[in-house]
C-alpha cells in the first residue's frame, strides 16, 4: 500500500513539474495560436468536450478549437476522418503536429488528466468497453500513451473505411485499449518517462517528414 501511494506522489509530481514547465514555455505559442484561430473566423478558439475521466467522472477536455462552429455543429462522427472537411487551414497545421493539444495540459495542472495514460474517450465510446477494458478508468486519463504512438495517423486508416465509425468502435478502439491495458500492467515512473520523451521525438520527426513530402 505505501509503494502504491509513493507511486502515485511520484507520478503526480511528475505531471504537475512538466505540465508546469509546458505552460512557462509555451503560452506566448498559445496566446499567438488562440489569436490565429479567432482571426480566421471570429470565434472562440477553445473547443471543450466532455470526455469520460478516472472512475467514470465526467470532466472538460480543452483543446484549440480546429474546427468551424458552424461546421462542428452540423452532424458528423467524433471521430476526425482523413481530409476532414470540417477542419479549417489553421486547425489542419495544429492538428498536424498536434498544437491543438496544448490547451490540455491546464487539465493536468487541475488534476483531471496526466502526462502519461489512455486517452480519454466520450462517453457513447466508452458504453462499448467491455469489462476488462473498463479497466483504464481505473487511472487518470493521459495527454499521450503507446496507443497514440501507435496509432497516430489513425485518420488515414479510418477514410479507407465506408463505415468509419464502425471501424474504430470494432476494430481500432479495441486494440489500442490492448495496447494501453498491457501499458497499465506495467506502468512506473521510467516507462512514463519513455513514453513522453518518445511522444517529443516522434512528433518532431513526423514534422520533419511532412515537409520534406
């Protein structure tokens, strides 16, 4: 019991010295971001989703907002497929090399999500967990985790697909919470450690490939 309490400390303090650190050093990028996006169209430039977070509770996932209001608004899935249409220019550049997450990291300062975890899900994803994969509630939702590693170019998986949506509740959504059930098994401070420093360099070498394509 008192390793599973320093374990938890530790974690913590881990998420609040780089969450911390993120916001020190980037929030002229987000000031300048948030003012991007409210020029392109003269809305807000948040987007705030409930999402399904540790045992089951309810919070607010923020994100830069990438899409039109207007577009959002219109019915469409959750999930973003391949080119979607309902992404403006700035949101593509964001989503590209994943700026539209910063925003998140004032969740892990608020203590709704973590560094490191299985990415939250929305609540009608989550009525199709089964009982062993409900299991990834049982921790604070993550910013990055080896599902999104792995899975990062999801969307060009999903446009292939008539039925997007089926696809991933089917197919997708089950084997990255393997994935993150088999993280969850293993999961210390160094493993955390890895997988942020491997989220850093990944993201840093898509970009490098998408401009030499």
């Amino acid at each position: 019991m008192l390793k599973v309490i320093a374990d938890a400390l530790t974690k913590r303090s881990m998420d609040l010295l780089l969450a911390g650190a993120g916001v020190a050093l980037s929030w002229p990028l987000m000031l300048l971001i948030a003012a991007a996006i409210s020029l392109e169209d003269g809305e807000s430039p948040f987007y705030i989703q409930e999402r399904v977070g540790k045992d089951g509770t309810i919070f607010h996932l923020l994100k830069f907002r990438t899409m039109s209001l207007r577009s959002a608004a219109e019915a469409g899935p959750e999930i973003t497929v391949g080119a979607d249409a309902r992404i403006t220019r700035i949101g593509k550049f964001l989503r590209d090399i994943r700026l539209d997450e910063l925003p998140q990291l004032f969740n892990i300062l608020a203590g709704d999500m973590s560094v490191v975890g299985p990415r939250p899900e929305v609540a009608r994803y989550v009525e199709h967990y089964s009982e062993e994969e409900l299991a990834v509630l049982t921790v604070r939702p993550g910013l990055t985790d080896p599902a999104t590693l792995a899975y990062r170019n999801e969307a060009d998986r999903l446009v292939q697909s008539d039925e997007p949506e089926e696809l991933y509740i089917n197919e997708i959504m089950p084997e990255k919470l393997a994935m993150n059930l088999e993280y969850l098994a293993q999961r210390n401070t160094a493993k955390d450690m890895k997988i942020f420093l491997k989220t850093l360099t990944t993201l840093v070498a898509d970009r490098f490939d998408s401009e030499k394509s």
